[in-house]
C-alpha cells in the first residue's frame, strides 16, 4: 500500500541499522558470533597475519590489565596461546571491556565469518525488493551512509537473507566524513555523489540523522517500523515524512 508520493530522486542515501536490517542484528547476532567462534577463529587462522595482529594486540591489553587471564609468548605454542587468548577474550566479553585490540578482533572475525558462510546478514524484505526495484527499474543511484564502518558495512551486504546486495548499491559512506547529526557532514555527502540536495532522498529512522540531512537540503523520510518509536519524536520530528516501510513509498515525476 503506497502511502506516501515523493518526487522521484536521482539518488537514495540510507542507514544501515534499523533501516536495512534490525537494530538488534548487533546485539543478537553479531556479538554472540565472536563468543561462540572465538576458539575456532584462531585454530582456522593462526598463521594468517590478521590473526597474528590479533594476538599480539590481545597479549599487549592483557599485560596492562592486573585480573586478566594473559596470553603466553610465542615461544609457548599454538595451543597454550590459543587458550590464553579465548580466556583474555572471555574475560573481556564477560567483563564488557573494550580496547582496541578487542574491537579490531571482532571486525576481523566477522568477516571473517561472512567469508566462511557462517554470518548472514537479515535484510528487512521490503528493502530488498525496493532498492533492487529502485536500482534496476528507476535508475536512482544508491548509496549507504553509516554510523559504522563503510567496510564493514560493504561486508555485511554482500551476504544477506537476499543476496549480495552490493551489487545494487552505488557507494558506502561511513563516519569518517562526520556525524550524521551534522548538516556538514550530509554536505560532503553531496560532493562526493555530484548531486545537488534536492535530487538526494535520505531515508533513515533516526529523527536526529534527518533533522541533520534536511538542513543540508535533502529530502528526508522516516523509517519507523513500531509505534512506540513514532511517540518517542519531538514535534518538529513528527512533521517529517514517514513510512513504516520502504514500500510504502511511491515516487512521481513532477
């Protein structure tokens, strides 16, 4: 059921979480992955040099923290160094320490758990066949904007509950060009895709991202799937456009 008429963009600016996919698809899926597979990340890695960085960053961290299990030297083994570092990891998911040395630890082992078929990414239904319609169809460019990593995020789109859906999206932009609560940042947005504001759709279901892009001069819609995220807007959010889907969305040519 279309809901709600746009002008028809030249490009499409969208979110990742709770846009594409669910917000939980972090707590509820990718952070479990690094407890669960942590020990069989490193015996099907051990040699290869991320996991080497791996352990070392995870030995230096550990060293530094006084009740930390420590990782063993070299010298010590694979199999004593593999255990020292699933305890020192253990120990810090149990604990909810972060430090570099985790964070890069869990990008490292989620694609490497894409690359090995055991992570897929749940991609919202709508979305999938929207964007592939919009794409395909329509023509309008795609491009995702990210709180996250952009390489990450490229990783986590080319195995989804739809397939690689990379090979629809023309570009991946993360935080490194600003928050997305910045006007500005929307404006660097805009000169890297060569298009002007008014021809750019961002779609995303935070109130505060769209308040950011609209001062930028995108067009912007919200994305809000449960009611309980429709009271949580201010006044000035609940005058924006809103769909609860992305096929809810009708575009016109004026």
């Amino acid at each position: 059921m279309v809901l709600l008429q746009v002008r028809k963009p030249h490009a499409i600016l969208f979110d990742m979480s709770g846009t594409v996919t669910k917000s939980s698809f972090i707590d509820k899926v990718l952070m479990p992955y690094i407890r669960e597979y942590c020990r069989t990340y490193f015996e099907e890695n051990f040699d290869k040099k991320a996991a080497q960085i791996d352990i070392n960053g995870l030995r230096s961290e550990a060293s530094q923290d006084g009740d930390a299990p420590k990782i063993p030297a070299d010298s010590a083994g694979m199999t004593n160094i593999i255990n020292g570092t699933v305890a020192y990891v253990t120990h810090c998911l149990d604990m909810h320490k972060e430090n570099k040395a985790i964070n890069l630890l869990r990008f490292h082992m989620w694609f490497d758990g894409f690359r090995r078929e055991r992570l897929e990414t749940p991609v919202y239904s709508d979305v999938a066949i929207q964007i592939q319609k919009w794409r395909t169809e329509d023509n309008i460019k795609l491009f995702v904007f990210s709180n996250g990593w952009a390489e990450a995020t490229k990783r986590f789109l080319s195995r989804t509950t739809h397939g690689d859906l990379n090979l629809l999206i023309d570009g991946h932009f993360d935080t490194s060009l600003g928050s997305l609560n910045d006007a500005n940042t929307f404006t660097q947005v805009l000169k890297k895709i060569n298009e002007p504001a008014q021809e750019v759709l961002f779609l995303t279901k935070n109130a505060d991202e769209g308040r950011a892009a609209n001062q930028a001069g995108l067009i912007v819609v919200l994305v809000l799937t449960h009611r309980r995220n429709i009271d949580k807007l201010d006044s000035i959010a609940k005058r924006m456009p809103r769909v609860r889907s992305f096929n809810e969305i009708e575009f016109v040519v004026e």
